[in-house]
C-alpha cells in the first residue's frame, strides 16, 4: 500500500516533467541520426523516461 502511494504520488508529480525531458531527449536523437552521429548515449535515458511513464501510466489504469 505504501509503494502504490509513493509510486502515484511521484508519478504525478513528476510524469510532466518528465515527458518534457524525453521529448527534449528524443529531439537530441533525431538530430544526431540527422547529422550520422553516434546517437546511443542517449538510447538508454530515453528508454528509461519512456518506460516509467508507460508503467505509471498502466499503474493508474490499473487502480481505476
């Protein structure tokens, strides 16, 4: 009970914030593969922004 409030409470909080960040993240990527530049660094963070959203996401449609 308590991990499903803090995982609700930080979701709320943060999930804007954090698909501002991915989407700044995913720009950078699309820029690199423009300009044929190594563009892997950045695979992990954006992966890891966009499966903390979808699990928060998931998590709410779950205690609905």
């Amino acid at each position: 009970m308590v991990l499903d409030a803090i995982i609700a409470v930080s979701a709320l909080y943060l999930n804007p914030f954090l698909a501002i960040w991915f989407l700044v993240v995913l720009t950078r990527i699309v820029k690199k593969i423009v300009k044929d530049e190594d563009y892997e660094s950045s695979l992990w963070l954006a992966s890891v922004l966009l499966a903390w959203m979808v699990f928060t996401f998931t998590f709410f449609l779950g205690a609905i």
